[in-house]
C-alpha cells in the first residue's frame, strides 16, 4: 500500500510541472475572453449591432455575446479538464499531442478567419493559442529530469 502511495506521488510530481504550464495558458485564454465578452456586453458594442442588424433585439445581442464567449472558452476549458483529469493514468502520448495540436491548431485558424483585426484581444488570443499549440506539441519536454526530482 505504501509503495502504491509513493508511486502515485511520484507520477503526481512527474506532471506537476507540464500540468501548470497548460494551465496557465488556458487561464489566460479564458481570462482574455471574459474580459473581450464583458467589453462586447457595454452600450457601444450595443449600438454598433444595432447599425449592423437594425431589426435585432436586445436579446439576440445578448445571445450573440454569450454564444461567442462560450466558443471562445470551449478550447482552452475542454484542454485543461481534460488533461487535468487523465495526465497521471495516460501522461503525454504522441497520440494526445497530436490531437489535442490539431484541435488548438483549427481553432486558431478558426479565429484567424474571423478577422476581427480591430481588437487588440484579437492578436492577444491568436498569440496565447500559439503559444498553447507550442506547449501541448512539446508538452513531453516539461517533464522534470530526475535530478529536478530528487532535487524536490
């Protein structure tokens, strides 16, 4: 039993590292989004829908937020459950990496798409998610080595 526990504290030491990194950058991401959603929320952004879709109600502006918001946060939420949850039974395989990229790379082409260069969140979320999309491909090099292991 006791080399089980040992075992299990040391498979949670191992990914302690690369679980905060990825983190880290998904928090980013979501608290970027929160803040583009809440800009989007106030009167002007308001009045520029309303010029766009003069028939429009506030209620589907409202909806029109939300929906962008939780498209912006479904990435980076889904990411870090996701591995928060499984990094210590499957760890980082080619096959997570190579997943987990191709989803950050299509949205970030997604975002890029949406070409709503007028945003400095705009560039700020396309750099974090390129970022992100770094830190998953090499997540495997965040490991500790085992001498930053004993070190700890």
């Amino acid at each position: 039993m006791e080399k089980q526990m040992g075992h299990r504290r040391e498979l949670k030491q191992r990914h302690k590292r690369q679980l905060t990194v990825l983190i880290a950058w998904c928090a980013a991401l979501v608290v970027i989004a929160a803040i583009e959603a809440t800009l989007l929320i106030g009167p002007e952004g308001f009045q520029v829908w309303k010029e766009l879709f003069p028939q429009a109600t506030p209620g589907d502006y409202s909806a029109f937020v939300l929906t962008r918001f939780l498209f912006d946060l479904m990435v980076p939420v889904s990411l870090s459950l996701y591995t928060y949850f499984t990094i210590e039974k499957i760890g980082t395989p080619p096959v997570y990496r190579l997943i987990w990229g191709a989803v950050i790379l299509i949205a970030v082409m997604w975002k890029i798409l949406r070409f709503d260069t007028s945003s400095p969140f705009w560039y700020t979320t396309i750099a974090l998610m390129v970022g992100l999309f770094f830190t998953v491909i090499n997540l495997h090099r965040l490991e500790p080595t085992n001498e930053e292991r004993e070190s700890v």
